[in-house]
C-alpha cells in the first residue's frame, strides 16, 4: 500500500490525475479506517462495552460504509468525490507528482 501511494503521488506510472487521485483518496480513507479500529480497541473496557460505546461504534461503522458508497457511486459516474479533509490532501499529492 505505501508503494502504491508512492507511486500514484510521484505520478512515474503514466495514470491519469483521476486514477491518481482516486486510488489516494482510497489509501488515506482505508488508513483512516485502520487508525480509528485501532483507537476504538485501545478505548477502556467501561467505555467500549458499554451502550454508548456500541452505539458510536455502529455509527463510525455506518458511516464509513456510506462514505465508501458515496465514493463509490461518485467514482462510477466519473466525477470527484468531495471528501473534505481527504480530498484536500490527495489533490495536494496528485499536484505535487
């Protein structure tokens, strides 16, 4: 994954800058996901079985679900998905290759 984010942000395969900046947005969505799993399972046990820890994970899950959908559906149709913090960083990266 971290060749494939070099790769697509140097831009030193002959992609377009919507495949680019497509596949980034993907990688930082996907790492965005790792880090919040990985923070929700370092929560206290109190907080993280409890009902509002359940509700937030169901919520958090949901979300990134519809986010994915989104993009997806965005993607199909040929147009960039507005993502606001990710898609500020990946066009930065498309820029820079």
């Amino acid at each position: 994954m971290v060749w494939v984010f070099i790769v697509c942000a140097r831009g030193s395969v002959p992609l377009t800058k919507y495949v680019r900046y497509n596949v980034i947005q993907a990688i930082l969505l996907n790492i965005i996901c790792s880090c919040s799993g990985v923070i929700f399972t370092f929560l206290p046990i109190v907080l993280r079985e409890s009902m509002v820890g359940v509700i937030f994970a169901n919520f958090l899950f949901l979300g990134i679900v519809l986010l994915i959908a989104y993009s997806s559906l965005l993607i199909a149709y040929g147009r960039f998905p507005k993502i606001p913090v990710l898609s500020d960083a990946a066009k930065l990266q498309v820029q820079q290759g």
